[in-house]
C-alpha cells in the first residue's frame, strides 16, 4: 500500500488492526507510526490505551499480551512496536495477524529490513495487515522531493539550492528534513529558499562544491575546474574525494548516454538520465565536448582514481593532488 493512502486511510478514521511497515527509508515509517500516535487517541485515553515498545528491549510475547488488551475507557488499544527489526522470531506474530483483535491497533516498524516475500509469514502479512514497504528515494528524486515538502510547508526553494542539498546530505531523508526544518525557522513564511542561504547556514559553498564542478567541466571551462578542485584540495573534510569521484561517473555515465541514444527528444532524454528536463541542455552541451570514447576514457580513469585513493598503487599521494592529476587527463 502507499504511503499516500495510508496517511488518507488514517485521516479519514479508516483503521486497521495492523499495520507492518517496513523498509530502509525511515521516514516515512516514523511520519506513520507517529500519526497514529498522535492522533487514534485523545490524551487521556493514551494514559491507558497506549503502549510504545521497543523490539531491542521486549519479546514477541509482550507484544502479544500489550496487542490482546481490552481497551479501558475507550475504544481503542494503540500498540507501536519500534525497532522491530530486533525482535527475536517475529515469525510468532502470524497466528495474531491471521486473526488480530479488532480493538486493537498494532503498529510493527520494521526499519532497515524487508520480510522474505517467499515465507508464509510475509504472504501471511500482505493478505492480512497493511503492508508497507518503505524505499530509499534515488539520488536524482531528491531535489524534487526536497521541492515539493518545502512546499507543502509553504516555502519555495531554488532548484539548485534542493540539488546542493541533496549531494551534501546524500538521500536520508531525516536528515534533509532536520536541516530544511532549521531553514524554516529563520526564513519567513512564502519566500524562498536559496543558495546563499544554504551556504550561510548549513555550511555548503554555493560556488565550490560538485554541482558546479560538473558544471565547469561540462562547458570545459578550465579556469573554473581548477579553481574548485583548488577548493576542495584545500578543504578536503568538506569535499572528500571519493565522494566527487561518485558524482563525476554518474555524470560521465550520463554524457556517455546521451551519445548512445536513439531517441534524443527531450522526453526520452531526462526519462533515460533521469534527471530533470531543466538540466538536458547541460548534458547535450557536455556531449559536445566530450566524445563517445573520450568518455568511456574518462570513466575508465575515474574507476583507477577510485582505487588510487582507496590506497591501491598509491602510497603517498594525497587527494587534493590525485584530483588535480584527474582533472587535467579529464580535460585535456
């Protein structure tokens, strides 16, 4: 099931006796099992009615005897199994879910993990409970995600600065909501989110990082490659070069595409690179400057520095100077 529907189920008053979420992205485990939380019951009736167990400190038989409660003045028991990942032979819970107590509402928050869909368990699960599996966003949905949850707390933010936001904070997705949750707190209300703020506040440099490294070597501007790789060298905590190796293969990758497909109309092209319509021209401009074999040459070298900087045939060079080397066999 969707999370969309399950939060529109739950808002409705639409229960079930339980709910199985599972997945690596937390978050929207966490906004789940928290409506429910929240909002099933009134204050006074949490006092009774409501139990909040954790899988590393509990057992499956706790779980049962908190889940087959009566609700006392009320109508509702409201149980949230935190950490369930960690609960030892979960298996147990299937003769519960087969036949669960409809006074109840069982919440199982299983992060990080996936049932084996092959066991009698899981079918057990996917028949009887609301089933939901929670899944990392990739690297390219981010910005629109950041995008729209800014939204929908009415702000606006910069492309660019929702793109700076996801190379820094990678796709956890807690963590980019805590950082924009600190932004809305000095930003006014329906204005927008910028770069400049970004770099203010979080610490992220709006002209030195890799969204603009791959910007330069994508229009071969010397000049300004060398003066970010510069950058970098020079502040290499903020700017490790593994990282940047990782976002120069996918955007080679993506040149390397570009020059393969059949069908460059706009739609095929950013359905193909998945990326936004917005950034095509930025490809087919680096395409232009960089060759077929050229860069499969390029991808061949940042798979060498790669090993280089993980220590292999490569003793004393440090990464600033690994990078400058890369750099120049990139562009010339």
């Amino acid at each position: 099931m969707k999370f969309e529907n399950i939060l529109s189920d739950l808002e409705a008053k639409k229960y079930n006796p339980v709910y199985f979420l599972m997945g690596e992205e937390s978050l929207f485990i966490d906004k789940i099992s928290d409506y429910i939380g929240k909002n099933v019951l009134d204050e006074a009736e949490k006092d009774f009615n409501q139990s909040i167990i954790y899988g590393k400190e509990s057992s499956i038989e706790s779980v049962l005897s908190k889940a087959k409660q009566f609700p006392l003045m009320g109508d509702k028991v409201v149980v949230i199994v935190k950490e369930a990942q960690h609960l030892k032979k979960i298996e147990l819970l299937q003769s519960y879910i087969e036949n669960p107590q409809q006074s109840t509402i069982l919440v199982i928050c299983y992060k990080n993990k996936v049932l084996d869909k092959r066991k009698s368990f899981a079918k057990v699960v996917a028949k009887k409970a609301v089933l939901f599996e929670s899944k990392k966003l990739y690297d390219n949905q981010i910005p629109e995600w950041i995008g729209n949850y800014v939204s929908s707390k009415n702000y606006q933010i910069q492309y660019k600065a929702s793109y700076l936001l996801g190379e820094y904070l990678g796709n956890d997705l807690n963590k980019i909501t805590n950082e924009l949750n600190k932004l809305m707190i000095i930003v006014p209300e329906n204005s927008e989110i910028s770069s400049d703020i970004i770099e203010r506040n979080i610490g992220i440099s709006k002209d030195f990082n890799n969204f603009e490294l791959t910007n330069a070597l994508g229009q071969k501007d010397i000049l300004k490659s060398n003066r970010i790789i510069t950058y970098f060298a020079n502040n290499p905590k903020s700017n490790p070069l593994v990282f940047t190796l990782g976002v120069l293969f996918n955007f080679f990758q993506k040149v390397l595409l570009c020059h393969v497909l059949t069908d460059k109309s706009q739609r095929n092209v950013a359905t193909e690179l998945k990326i936004n319509p917005y950034f095509i021209k930025d490809y087919q401009l680096a395409a232009k400057h960089y060759g077929k074999r050229k860069c499969m040459t390029i991808i061949s070298l940042l798979r060498e520095y790669d090993m280089k900087c993980k220590g292999v045939d490569n003793a004393t060079t440090p990464d600033g100077e690994l990078l400058k080397e890369l750099l120049y066999k990139i562009l010339h």
